[in-house]
C-alpha cells in the first residue's frame, strides 16, 4: 500500500473585481506560499479573511493547496 507524505501547502485566495461587458463576474486569484504544512483550516480561513480586510476586491473563496508525494509503504 502506498503512503501520501505532503511536501508544500499554499493558500489560494480568490476575488471578484467587478463584471466584464457580459455580465460575467471578472475573477482574480493570489496564491501565498510557505504555508505551514501543519496550518489548520481555521487558521488558514482566518490568514485569508485578514488579506481580504486589505483590499478593495470582494473576497469570494480560500482553497488550500497541497502538493504531497506518493510513495511505497
């Protein structure tokens, strides 16, 4: 059986900056890296509302990010 060992953890954030000319929600995201790979989802909720607070953009959603290796057991 193979085990999964994460090896990096990001924080994606993601906002709405307005409407394009179609009415379609224009998307923009920032992804911040050196993320603890031991951070808990509340403390990763509460980083991303902080850099929220910071801008101007509407805060849609947070996504953890993880890249893990996958080896024998």
């Amino acid at each position: 059986m193979a085990e999964v060992h994460a090896t990096d953890v990001k924080l994606r954030l993601v906002f709405q900056d307005g409407l394009d000319n179609e009415g379609s929600p224009i998307v923009k995201r920032k992804t911040l890296s050196r993320i603890r790979l031991a951070a808990s989802a509340d403390q990763l909720y509460n980083t991303a509302q902080a850099f929220a607070s910071l801008t101007s953009y509407t805060f849609l959603e947070a996504n953890r990010v993880e890249t893990a290796d996958i080896q024998p057991f």
